[in-house]
C-alpha cells in the first residue's frame, strides 16, 4: 500500500530528528523537517528542530505537571532539551548514549543496566527499552500533529550507524516494534546523509562528480565517527553510484570535545582555589558545549562566556564564572582530535589493564585523522570528494583541518560537497531514500562483493565415521543489490524447527557465475565456510520439534548488509528467518 507521507528518522546519539515527505503535493513535493514538540523547560512545551537522545527519570520529588506532554501528564520519563538539563542537575537519573550501549557486544542490551553506574533507588532501562521511548516521543508528536495520518501507518525509515552489527540493527527494529512502529526501513547513516546531498544538488551532481572519484561521507556526531566510501562509476554510459567501503563503529565526537575543553577549564579553575566536584563537573561539560557551539559557529566571537551554579548555601554570588578563548578551543580540539598525520599513522591502541571497569568501549585515540588514515589505508583508494555530516562538522576550523589533511594524501584537489543542513541531513536522506524506493531519484547501489550459499546437509544412509555430504546451496549471488527484491528458490528444503540446530554458510570470492537456487554437490577452495549461526527455530501449530519441515527459500540482503534467509512452509504459509551480516565477511 503506498503511503501518504514517507518519513525519515535519524535516531541519533546524542540528537534525534526526523523529516518527511506529503506525497500528495506531486512529484515535486520538498523534503521537510519536522519540528519535535517537547518540554524545554518546567512546564513549557515548544517544538524543536532536533530532539536531544536524553531521557530523564523524574524522581518522588519532581512534579509530574512541570514534566507533561500534551499526550502524557503524568511521565514516566521525559525526553529533550529539559531532560538534558535536568539530568545535568541529577545525573545519577539521566540516561544518555542508549544507541551506543545498542551496539555494545558485550553489555546486555536487553537488561535494565541505564543509567549505567545508578543506584538501586532508580528504575532502570535497557538499551533496548531506552531507544524505544525516544521513537514512542517522535511517534506522539507526529501522531499530536498528523491526528488523520498516524506515524504507524506511514512509510517510516530508520537510520543506523554503517557500523551495527546484525545484533544491534535488529534490536533497533525491535525498539521501534516497543514504540508502536511495527514495519520500518533500515538505512545507514552515511548514506543517507549522502542521499541528502542528491536530493539537495538535484541533476547537479552529475557535474560535481566524475567517473573514478571517490567520496567520503565523514560523519561526526556528539557520540560516534562514523566513515563511508561511495564511488562514482560509468554503467552503460551513465553515472552511478556505489558504495564500496564502510567504517567501524567509533565512539568518538563531540561528548569528547567537550570534556576535554572542560577539563581544561576545571584545572584553570583548581589553580584558583575553585575545585569543582563531580555534579559540577558534568554542569561544566554541558556549558562548555553550548560556548563551543557560540565560538564555532561565530568566526568574528574572540570567547564565550561559561558559568555554573555554586553548591554553597548561598544563591547568590555563588555561580562560578569563567570564559572560553577561541584560541584554547582550536588549540584543544583541532589540533587534539584533527592532529595532522600521514596516510601510514595508526590510532593508538593504548595499554589494556588486565581489569578494567565495565562501560562502553570508548576509542583509546582520540584523533579522528588517525581512525581516518587506518580507514582509507585498509580500502586503498583515497577519496577525491569529502561530504561533511554530523554537528562536529559544523565548526569551520575542524572542517577546514579535516580537509587539508585528507587533501594531503592525496596530493591533488579534493572536491568538497556541501549545501546539507548537518543537523538534518540524515533524516532527510532517508526521506529521500523512501522516493528511491518508489522508483524516483538516484540510487546508491552496493552489490555483494561474494556469492552467498547455505550448507544443505545430504540425504543419505548412515556410514559409521562419515557425515553427510554437505551441499551449498546458492542464496546471493554475486554482485546481488543490496536493498533489492528478494531471490526467489523454487526447490523445497528440510527446515528443522523446535530444536536447536546449526545453518551453516558459506561465500566465494571466485565463483562469479552460480545464480539463487544453484546446488554445487562436488565444491572445494573456491567455496570457503563462514561462521555458522546456531539458533532454535520455533515449532508452531502441529509442527514435531526435530522433525524437518518442507520449506521453500527467499533471500534478500537489506540496505545495511543483512542477508535475511526466509524459510516459508510449503503449507500454511509459516515463515521463519535466519540472519547473516555479508559486510563482516567482505
């Protein structure tokens, strides 16, 4: 069923947005933002451009009226500009990188444990639980504004870091099914903000580009770094345009900028009789992101003022005040997070502590420029063109740096695109990746750069000191789009379901000719055996658990590099899915 409205969301680390699409203005229908309705201080309500992805547990003492939304007077938490603040104030009650901890291996990201570090007084979140009260307040506002076209029932995209894992992208659909948005679209935030920058060039960026330049979307927000190359080639006389490389999952960004400027003030500060304690501290932090906004964002601001309350029994006279210089913030976050560095420079790994305190995995370097190198020098082709996306990305001196050292590298001219709002982007490419999908605009193809297969286990009499015979069966062939149709297998299958079990797969490099549904019985080196997915598939209705279930296949690969396998029972229309991430094996 095609849609009114077609709306993207950037669920972000630290800023969530959202734009959207009225496809009943036309085809020429712009991409608009959507202000976010939310409480920016006690008691007042007023839309925003971005919500900020903090959420605050009111405690007995905070009154529920000072927190209410017009959809909800008495929360059980609130999100934004206010919960930011207030959490400042309580920090112990302020949950904040829930989509880092989403994507955290080792965290379990279904258990209460946010805010991390909270003491037993304070009802706790999952990751998981977290991320879905943010999406419930995006889909309230929505639904407060739109009363005859709820969010539920719209074509909704979800922007993820290029970075997640299968692990995290599905616990991010799961969050959005606990918000009330049973079907969404996943789609990497590179590439969405790159989609941004298309939908805002128009047919101008088939002279911008040229065959053989590489772009490379930078995305840098409070929280995460996050890098994508897209490659500009020639099909049958054509532009297009493919995304070859991805990133890992860096936590590093603007949160670190300003706890470094912070830091630097508070030992100012310490060399003046004032030491700041810990809930200080935290408040400093927050003040020197809005002075390090005012600095960046005004080249002709010299400083900026930054003041905390006191924690004396006096109101009065007791705020600490001190000053931001621009030259201690180029200082502190050009030369400290863009470092100049060759192509060859690595990021530091630092020493690892044979115990250490449980948290999230924060970079051990903090220079962005060497995450960048060991990026650009793991896929060998250095970028042509630069797309800037994220709010770090907005202070001209780190662009400028960030450019001059890419530049560098290269030797020669590096095409800087702009013309995106970097708050925004991504939510509007995913708007605009929705228009994609419905035939119009350009699209960012990213074929599979191996064949795909799945262990078919022989039937066979048993032989004693032999298994059977493993076939692969082919389920992506090579160079299949991501984001495409899926690959229908007409030949039924054995699918075991109530018992636990092992698929396993398989990928070729070589093996450039197999199509969807190909069995190679007699396969060797050319196939190689990837690692295996160990799961239990329910049994349902009479289903005997053990008991193989006649199953035919279809395969897709998602937009982020899922292989989802689907198994559909030959009566009764049952289906289950296996999961494989491709991009972890390319």
């Amino acid at each position: 069923m095609t849609t009114r409205y077609i709306v993207g969301i950037d669920l972000g680390t630290t800023n969530s947005a959202l734009a959207c699409i009225d496809t009943s203005a036309g085809d020429k229908a712009p991409i608009a933002p959507f202000p976010i309705s939310q409480v920016v201080a006690p008691g007042q309500v007023a839309a925003r451009a971005t919500l900020p992805s903090y959420l605050y547990l009111p405690a007995p003492t905070d009154a529920a009226a000072q927190l209410a939304m017009p959809w909800d007077h008495t929360p059980a938490s609130v999100a934004g500009e206010h919960a930011r603040a207030r959490g400042a104030e309580v920090p112990s009650r302020l949950v904040s990188s829930a989509k880092s901890w989403l994507c955290h291996p080792i965290a379990d990201r279904t258990a209460a444990i946010l805010p991390w570090g909270a003491g037993d007084d304070v009802a706790k979140l999952s990751p998981v639980a977290a991320s879905a009260r943010y999406l419930a307040h995006l889909r309230a506002a929505w639904n407060a504004a739109h009363p005859d076209a709820p969010l539920e029932d719209q074509d909704v995209l979800l922007t993820v870091p290029a970075s997640f894992d299968a692990v995290a992208r599905e616990l991010t659909v799961e969050a959005a099914r606990h918000a009330g948005l049973p079907k969404v679209t996943l789609l990497e935030e590179p590439q969405a903000a790159f989609y941004s920058w298309l939908a805002a060039s128009g047919d101008r960026w088939r002279t911008a580009l040229t065959v053989g330049d590489v772009v490379l979307v930078c995305d840098i927000g409070g929280g995460t770094t996050d890098f994508s190359l897209i490659a500009v080639a020639d099909k049958s006389g054509d532009l297009s345009l493919e995304r070859i490389a991805v990133g890992d999952h860096i936590l590093l960004g603007g949160d670190n900028m300003d706890l470094a400027l912070a830091y630097g003030l508070s030992a100012k500060l310490a060399q003046k009789g004032q030491k700041l304690d810990a809930w200080q501290q935290r408040s400093l932090t927050l003040a020197c992101r809005a002075a390090k906004e005012q600095l960046l964002g005004d080249t002709a601001l010299a400083r900026a003022p930054v003041a905390i309350l006191g924690r004396g029994s006096k109101v009065i006279g007791g705020t600490i005040k001190t000053e931001l210089d621009r030259a201690d913030v180029e200082s502190a976050l050009v030369d400290g997070f863009f470092p100049a560095c060759a192509p060859t420079d690595r990021p530091e790994r630092g020493r690892r502590s044979g115990f250490q305190e449980l948290g999230l995995p924060y970079a051990a370097d903090a220079a962005v420029t060497r995450h960048l190198a060991e990026f650009v020098g793991r896929h060998g082709r250095p970028p042509t063109a630069i797309l800037y996306n994220g709010g770090v990305m907005k202070g001209l001196p780190l662009r400028r740096r960030l450019g001059d050292v890419v530049r560098g590298w290269s030797g020669g001219a590096l095409k800087e695109l702009g013309g995106t709002d970097l708050d925004l982007a991504v939510a509007h490419g995913a708007a605009y990746y929705g228009l994609v999908r419905r035939g119009q605009g350009v699209r960012i193809r990213g074929g599979t750069a191996r064949s795909y297969y799945i262990g078919i286990e022989s039937a066979m009499p048993a032989v004693p000191g032999m298994r059977p015979p493993l076939k692969a069966l082919c389920v992506v062939p090579f160079g299949m789009e991501e984001g495409g149709d899926e690959a229908q297998i007409a030949q039924e299958f054995g699918l075991v379901v109530g018992a636990p079990a092992e698929f396993r797969f398989l990928g070729s490099s070589q093996r450039k000719g197999d199509r969807a549904g190909d069995v190679i019985e007699d396969w060797g080196d050319d196939i190689e055996e990837l690692a295996p997915v160990e799961t239990l598939l329910p049994a349902e209705g009479g289903d005997s658990a053990g008991t193989p279930v006649p199953v035919r296949l279809a395969s897709h690969v998602t937009p982020v590099g899922t292989l989802e396998l689907w198994c559909v029972a030959k009566e009764g229309g049952k289906r289950w899915k296996l999961e494989f991430n491709v991009r972890e094996t390319q």
